[in-house]
C-alpha cells in the first residue's frame, strides 16, 4: 500500500513510520521541519495550500493522520497553534479526503473522555454528554465530530484511534510531554517534581501500540473507534516510585499533592475491540517498559 503518515517526526508517527515500512508498505512522511528522507514531504497541516499539494502530486491509500500539537499545558501556552494545527489541520484532510477518497486513521486522545468515572469504553460519547477539561482535548473531540460529520455527508471513510498514555524509548524530553517522561528526566537529573497522587493512568508501551495500529491498513474497518490501551490503571506515586527506583533517584526531591485541575483522575479503559480487530497484545509489562525508557533517556541525554 502507499501510506501517508502525517507528523511522521513525532514519537508515535517515528514508530509507526518504521513498522509500516517494515510490512513493505510505501510510506511518505510529513512534518514541520527539513528532513533529508526522500519520501519526507515538508508540510504545515494547517496550511491548506502545503497540505493539497501533496495530494495534487500523490495517490495514497490510507493516511494516518498524527499530525498536531500534543498536551494540556502545551495547549494552554500556544493555543494559536493547537487549534490551528488540531482543528484547522484536521478538517483541511477532511477536504482533501472528501475528494481524493483515500481511507483515513485519525490519531485522537483519551483526553476526549473527561472525568468520566466509570470504564472508558468507546461507546461512552454516544450515550453520555461529556465535558472536555482543557483545550487539548476540546480540539480532538471537535475534529472526531469533523470526522464523523463528514462520513455521514459526505461517505468519506476513517477510523479514529484514542490513545492512553503511550510511552517509551525515543520520546523526547520537555516540560510539556507526559509525566511519565518528566519524571524519569528529573529523577536522573536530581530535578524536584510534584506527584499528584489522586490520580491513575493507563500506560501503553510504544511497540505494542505500533503492532495493533499499523494492523488497521489491512483490516480497516470505516466508521469504527478503538482505544489503544493498557488495561491497567497505574496510581502515579506507584509510578514515581517505580521510577525513583530504576533511576537511583532521590525521593526526597518528589512533592506529592493530592490532585491536579483541568485533567481526568482516573482512566479506566475497556481495551476489547482492539484486542480483538487490532490483534493489540501487552507484550511490555510496565516495568519493563520503564527499565528501557531509563536506559534510552539515559544515554540520550548522557547523565
């Protein structure tokens, strides 16, 4: 197949470029930046005239669409650019979608489902009218009902996927990724943090998400929305202190709160049906996974 990935510079888009390529796929790649890939296309989503050009000159079979600014805080700072790239970007391959007819997987998040207390399973949205808790989130939930009212005017063809918390070798230090990665970064470096313990998250190793979402180019489902998710609900002091551990940190400079405004408490996730289209499998137990991350950190940044 010749697959379009968008944000193919990114941690998840890295990955799953390198996955899709190992299945004999022709993969191009987008981003921001210069890149010296022969198959990179240099693109600012949010720019129409960038974005169209590309479909102009290439036909592609299936896109996955990564491409947009990524976090809570990183949204509340540059929000110009998150709706921009989020919202603006999303419906720009909407339109191009809408007349070149290629399939389309649209990377969301786990943020779409707010505070909602009981078990995230896809279907929640449809029954329940939830609140969004911070921008970044607002613009994936806006660019799902993009998605999903274009499918229905214009039978355009896409599958959404919401990510809980994927980590591993190969994401990038900054104040504004996850606090999984923040954590290790600081606990190598003697660097004080705050964990807010009146919270749990699901955490996802980085190939095992690859695996099950490369897999939706040849078992494309239209119209369907998975979580790709760990099952397993993780307080973020076990995670912290697990962390502390593999780090040989100070504990001493960890600051526990009990709760953090403007995110969800607590994601417990119902990971069935991509476990059972996808062939998503949790092969990287947590630790493990956190063991790799610490040793990839570490060389990278050279403690």
């Amino acid at each position: 197949m010749k697959i379009l990935v968008t944000g193919g510079l990114g941690f998840v888009g890295t990955h799953l470029v390198g996955e899709l390529r190992k299945r004999q796929n022709d993969v191009w790649f987008t981003g921001v930046h210069q890149h010296a890939d022969p198959k990179y296309l240099r693109c600012d989503v949010g720019e129409y005239r960038q974005t169209a050009r590309i479909f102009e000159n290439h036909k592609f079979d299936c896109v996955y669409h990564l491409a947009a600014e990524f976090g809570r805080w990183n949204g509340e700072d540059f929000y110009e650019t998150l709706w921009k790239t989020n919202v603006i970007g999303t419906k720009h391959m909407i339109r191009l979608q809408e007349r070149y007819r290629f399939h389309m997987v649209f990377f969301s998040s786990s943020e779409v489902y707010g505070d909602w207390a009981g078990v995230m399973s896809e279907d929640v949205m449809d029954k329940h009218e939830i609140k969004q808790l911070n921008d970044y989130a607002m613009t994936k939930w806006v660019a799902e009902m993009q998605i999903l009212n274009s499918a229905e005017a214009f039978h355009t063809e896409t599958v959404r996927v919401r990510l809980f918390n994927l980590y591993g070798p190969g994401e990038p230090y900054s104040t504004y990724r996850s606090a999984l990665i923040r954590f290790i970064y600081s606990a190598l470096f003697g660097l004080p943090y705050t964990v807010y313990a009146n919270h749990t998250r699901s955490w996802l190793y980085v190939d095992d998400a690859i695996n099950a979402l490369a897999n939706i180019a040849t078992n494309f489902k239209p119209g369907e929305v998975y979580n790709i998710a760990s099952a397993e609900d993780v307080g973020m002091k076990h995670l912290s202190d697990t962390i502390v551990r593999l780090c040989k940190g100070d504990d001493k400079l960890v600051t526990v709160k009990d709760q953090e405004g403007m995110t969800t408490h607590h994601k417990k996730v119902d990971n069935a049906k991509a476990k059972r289209d996808l062939g998503l499998q949790l092969k990287v137990p947590l630790e493990e996974g956190l063991r790799r991350t610490v040793e990839w950190m570490r060389e990278t940044y050279k403690e």
